[in-house]
C-alpha cells in the first residue's frame, strides 16, 4: 500500500481531484503489480441542471422527460475487456459530458421534425 498527496498553489481542491481522477490514477493503474487505486478528499467536480419549468410546460415537457434525456446524453458505456498477460483490463467509458456547454446539446424531445434542447 502506498500513500500519496496531490498540492498545488495554483490549482483548487476541485482541480487537484479532477487531475487525480483523470490523469494520476488512470496512469498509476498502468503500472505492473497495481491493483487499484483510491481517490480521497477534493472536490468533485459536477454540474447541477436547474430547469425553467414554465419553458417546459409551454413545450410540454416533463422533468422526467428532462432527467431520462440527461441520463442518455451522459451514460456510462461498456467496451469489453483486453488481456495482458495475466492482468485484465475492463473498457468503459464513464460519462460522456464534459462541459456545461455539452448538457445544451441534449435534445430532450423532438415533435414533427423540431428538436427540443
């Protein structure tokens, strides 16, 4: 078992935990003899969707119709699985968002031909 601490003077909590999670583990993982490794503390960082919901009810959508059209734009995906010797490595991908400009992209619902975002 090894311990480690990611600092920074300019980089925030949230920051130094998105380049743990996505750059520093992912890397670690690619190590021989490493069997996972575990992010504790930071920030994580996400986005919060705040509906307009006289808009939805003037489109007649429905905050399920919204929540199931999020989840779709951002679903994990399964990819198999490769060897390497004796080691396996699962692919997924997690999550398929990555900024708050990519959650107005999801289209919600579409009637004759219009799309709703």
């Amino acid at each position: 078992m090894y311990r480690y601490r990611l600092k920074s003077d300019t980089h925030d909590s949230r920051d130094l935990r998105t380049i743990q999670d996505w750059v520093v583990m992912r890397q670690l993982k690619l190590v021989p003899g490493v069997a996972d490794v575990v992010s504790l503390g930071g920030l994580i960082k996400q986005y919060e969707v705040n509906p307009d919901l006289a808009k939805l009810r003037d489109y007649k959508i429905t905050l399920q119709q919204l929540a199931s059209a999020l989840q779709r734009g951002n679903a994990n995906a399964g990819g198999g699985y490769t060897e390497q010797g004796r080691q396996q490595y699962l692919i997924r991908g997690i999550g398929l968002l990555r900024s708050a400009d990519e959650i107005g992209t999801i289209v919600v619902a579409e009637r004759n031909g219009v799309r709703c975002w």
